[in-house]
C-alpha cells in the first residue's frame, strides 16, 4: 500500500519501515537522522506507518468508536 502511494518500489519501501529511517511529512523526505531541518525531532518510519495506524485502531474498538 505505501510503496504505491510514495512510487517506490516495495523492497525499498521495506528499507525505509525498519531502521534508522524517517520520514519527514513538512517536507516530504526520507531521513537517515532524526531530526527534520527546524532540528525539530522525526517519529521512526516504522512507528508512523505502522505502529501509529494499529494503535489509533485498538484505541477506537476499545473506546466503542464504531467510525
């Protein structure tokens, strides 16, 4: 699903989830440091694409949010 929708191809995409990677949204880049150009600190890549996503999702079953 993210390989498609950042165009890369899906074994770099699976480089970029584990590691030392993060994604800069503001500026849409990938980084190797973590800190974005503002100094300003990043989440893992693993974090926000997959770990963020399953946790907003328990959160809501748990809180009874059917939306």
């Amino acid at each position: 699903m993210y390989s498609t929708k950042f165009k890369i191809e899906e074994s770099k995409m699976m480089e970029k989830l584990w590691g030392d990677n993060y994604f800069d949204a503001k500026n849409k880049v990938w980084r190797k440091e973590g800190l974005d150009k503002d100094e300003k600190p990043l989440a893992r890549a693993f974090c926000t694409f997959v770990m963020d996503p399953i946790l907003k999702l328990a959160r809501s079953i748990m809180d009874g949010n059917l939306e």
